[in-house]
C-alpha cells in the first residue's frame, strides 16, 4: 500500500504531529488538528490571503508541529529547556543510530583480529555500545545544557520552524506473509545446511568419515554463533510481520545482525579459518590449480557477503524512511 506523495502541507502537518504521539492517542487528536488547521486556514483567508497563502500562514503561526503535539498530551518538553529540547532530541537521536553501531562494530572487528573468542568478540562489541550511547547522550547534553545557559537571554527556538521542514507523507510497504515464509524458510534451510554439511560431504578420509567444509574446530565457537544469529533473524522476520512496516528501529535491528553476521563470517573467511583445511586438500586439484582458485574464490565470496549485506541494510533505511512514523 502507498500514500501519494501530492499530500497538501495541512496532511503533512497533521502527519508530523501524529507520529510523536503514542498510536492510541492518534485517532482521537488527528482530527483535532484538521479541526484546528482548518479554523487557522480559515481566519487567515478571512484577512484576504488566497489559499495557498493562507495554508502556510496559519502552519507558520500553529508552528512546530511536535511542540503542538506535546501540548495537546501534556507532555513536558523541559529536559534542556524548552526552546532547545527538539533540538536536541534530534540530534541525539541521529548521533545514536550513527555512532553506536559503528563503534560496536569496530571494536568487535578489532577483537577478531587479535583472535578473541565468541564471548570476547560480543561481550566487546555490547559494552562498546553501552559506553558509546552514555557518552553520546552525556556530551550532547551537557553541550546543549551549556547553550541553554549561556542565551537564556534570547526568545525564540534555535531554528525557526517553517513549513517547509515538513516531512513528506510515507508510502507505507507492508510485509507481506509469503515475504515472512520466504525469509524464515531461506534461514531454517541456511541453518540446516550448516549443521548438515558437518555430517556429510562429497569427500571422506581414510576412514570413511566424511570431511566437512566448515573447519571442525569452529564448533566450539563460531558455528553456535552464526547459529546463533540465524535464530535472531527468523525472530526478526516475525517481528517485522506483525509490525507490518519497517521502522527506524528495525532497520538499526537489521543493521546489528547483519554486522553481527557478515564481519565474523569475512574475517574467518580471509583469515583461512573457516574453510576447512582438509575439505580443501581433498579436492581433485594439483597444489599449484588449488592455490589459484582459492586465491579468486575468496575474495569473490567475500564481496558477495559484502554487497548482499549492504543491500540488505540499505534497503531496509530506504523502507524505514519511506514508512516512517
């Protein structure tokens, strides 16, 4: 389903205001504010403005369509102080989705390549995120705490809000119930496959036993992990079902699994700890051949690992953003 993008600005209002409001609370205040948009529409042609004219005079004089919400539910906006709150809210908000999943990232990264174990890896990453998101908050508190104090003085918001910062309507895809089997059947056959490949195989040793492609040794770590992960994405899956659209917050879900997934995975990869030594040597190949196809192979397979995360990532901002709230 999509909502047209020709949306007037008195509906684009309407819209902002709404979606800093909790859901149960839209449909009773929405129709207050067309009812209060069209009364300021109103008073404004009376004054011989046309139309259009009156539309964005009246938006102007109603202004920020959050600080309108917040006074219709009695919500104080005195954290900062209220002509910086929004702000600041904002703000804070862009820097955590930015520099809490790169800095988990990093630091997770930086431990695998020192060979960190599973626990090492994700214990860092987690407290990585704790402290980057305290920092965050801390500082720019404290640095808009500071601005507060120092122009008390001065009246007026810190940006003046015009219509034209509206946001434009969101053209809402729904998850779709194929869309949620397709996934979760891709993921059950994926997890399957690993477990699968550990007990069979186009090449045995001397003794017959089959020789698996993943190293054997990652079943005391890794392997559990990826498993791990694979679980979190079908649990992922069923929450995007029922929430029907992607958010802002399930795209920075799908950012974390997705890093979760692939620098663990390219790292074992390039590092030569993943593909099983002997899986290797079995292959019909002479030692020079082998070495010429591992060197392309790998590579490819980790672009491949690069390019279908990064799709899937950016995807689901695009989607996020198309259906935000």
């Amino acid at each position: 389903m999509s909502t047209p993008s020709t949306a007037t600005l008195s509906e684009r209002y309407v819209f902002a205001a709404g979606r800093s409001i909790p859901e149960k609370q839209r449909a009773e205040l929405e129709p207050e504010f067309q009812e209060l948009i069209a009364d300021s529409i109103e008073a404004q042609r009376a004054s011989g403005l046309s139309e259009p004219d009156a539309e964005r005079a009246a938006l102007v004089e109603l202004g920020d369509p959050a600080r309108l919400a917040a006074r219709y539910t009695e919500r104080s906006l005195q954290l900062i102080g209220p002509r910086y709150y929004l702000t600041w809210l904002r703000l804070l908000k862009l820097l955590l989705a930015i520099v809490v999943p790169v800095a988990a990232a990093g630091v997770a990264l930086a431990r695998m390549i020192d060979g960190g174990g599973v626990g090492d890896v994700i214990g860092g990453a987690v407290s990585t995120a704790i402290s980057a998101t305290v920092y965050v908050g801390f500082w720019v508190t404290v640095v808009f705490a500071i601005i507060d104090r120092k122009t008390a003085s001065l009246a007026g918001p810190i940006v003046e809000w015009t219509p034209e910062m509206l946001p434009q309507m969101p053209r809402v895809e729904r998850r779709s119930l194929s869309e949620l089997i397709s996934s979760v059947a891709f993921l059950a056959l994926f997890g399957g496959w690993i477990i699968w490949q550990q007990f069979n195989s186009f090449f045995t040793d001397a003794a017959g036993a089959p020789i698996p492609l993943f190293s054997p040794a990652l079943w005391s770590g890794w392997l559990p992990y990826f498993l791990g992960v694979i679980l979190l994405e079908m649990g992922f899956a069923f929450w995007l079902y029922l929430r029907g659209r992607w958010t802002p917050t399930l795209a920075i879900t799908n950012l974390a699994l997705n890093l979760a997934f692939a620098v663990p995975a390219l790292w074992l990869l390039l590092s030569g700890q993943l593909i099983n030594p002997q899986f290797r040597e079995a292959i019909p190949l002479d030692h020079s051949t082998a070495a010429d196809v591992a060197g392309a192979l790998y590579p490819t397979i980790a672009i491949t690992v690069v390019v279908i995360a990064l799709w899937d990532v950016i995807d689901g901002f695009i989607k996020a953003w198309r259906a935000r709230e």
